[in-house]
C-alpha cells in the first residue's frame, strides 16, 4: 500500500527537502563525512552565515544529522537515507537531462522534487499533473521517474518528522 499525504504536507516536506542549503549539507556530510565543529564555513564556503546556521539548525530538528562529540556534524541513519534519495533523484535527472544538460546538483533535485509533488498527494495520486508531465523532455522519462517516486514515498513516510510545522532548534 502506497502512503499519500495532503497537499499541505507535501508543501511542507518538500519546502525542507529542497532547500539548496539543505541539499549542499547533507550531500557534503555523505560524500566526506563528518564536518568538524568550527569548521563549517569553511567546508561549505558558498553557503552564508546565516543559511548555514539555518540548514543545521533544520536539519537538527528534524533528526537529519547530529552533533557527535570529537567529530562534528554527521548523518543519522535517515540523513544518510535522504542523501541515497538525493543520489537517486539527481542520477535520473542527470539520465533525462532535467531541467536542462548542465545543471547544478541541487537545482536537479529541487526540479525533479517539484515534478513529484502532484503525486504525492492523496488529492493527485494517479500521478504527475499534466503540466509537469509536459515539462519532461523524453517519451520514457515519467516512467523512469516512478523509481524516484517510490524512493520518496517511502522516505517521507518513515521520516514523518519532515512534515510537521515545526522551528528549528539551535544547533548546540
């Protein structure tokens, strides 16, 4: 059985998923590790103060990544799961050449997340609204995209803790 969600979640989960700052954190945690204390600026230099503080902050709350003692900022179990799902939402789109043959990695999953989002909903369940399809550049590439959408599916409904409203938490 397929989880659906309502429109609002939907909104709200993927406001949080596709924030660049988010995308550039939980990607550079999982393709390098841990991020010392202190050293996060440095790290992720073309984030500002201010959208770094913010991405830490959110995904903190929402149980992405922790602060371990001696080490720094890392994944938790669904943190590294959400970094496969960005994986996997980039390489179709990089297949399909969405949105466009060069693109930034996280403008590819900011698109492909906005593509998904009227089949996710309980109110468009039978799957991508016309408009969206009609964006995809290739015959086969809705297809394609029901892996990614199953890989989201079942992300959101383990991590329920991203579609609740809720403020971030200071990272200690």
């Amino acid at each position: 059985m397929t989880t659906l969600f309502t429109t609002a979640e939907v909104r709200t989960a993927l406001e949080l998923l596709a924030s660049r700052s988010l995308i550039r954190l939980v990607t550079e945690i999982d393709d390098n590790g841990a991020i010392p204390p202190r050293r996060l600026a440095g790290t992720l230099p073309d984030l500002s103060t201010h959208q770094l503080r913010s991405a830490s902050d959110t995904a903190c709350a929402h149980g992405l990544v922790r602060v371990a003692p001696g080490a720094g900022l890392e994944l938790t179990e669904p943190g590294a799961e959400l970094a496969d799902l960005y994986d996997a939402v980039a390489r179709w789109a990089r297949r399909h050449a969405v949105p466009a043959p060069i693109c930034e990695f996280s403008g590819r999953i900011r698109h492909v997340l906005d593509l998904l989002a009227p089949s996710l909903t309980t109110e468009r369940a039978d799957g991508l609204s016309p408009l969206s399809a009609a964006r995809l550049t290739s015959a086969g590439a809705e297809a394609d995209l029901a892996h990614p959408r199953t890989l989201l599916l079942q992300w959101l409904a383990g991590n329920p803790q991203v579609i609740r409203v809720s403020e971030p938490e200071p990272v200690a």
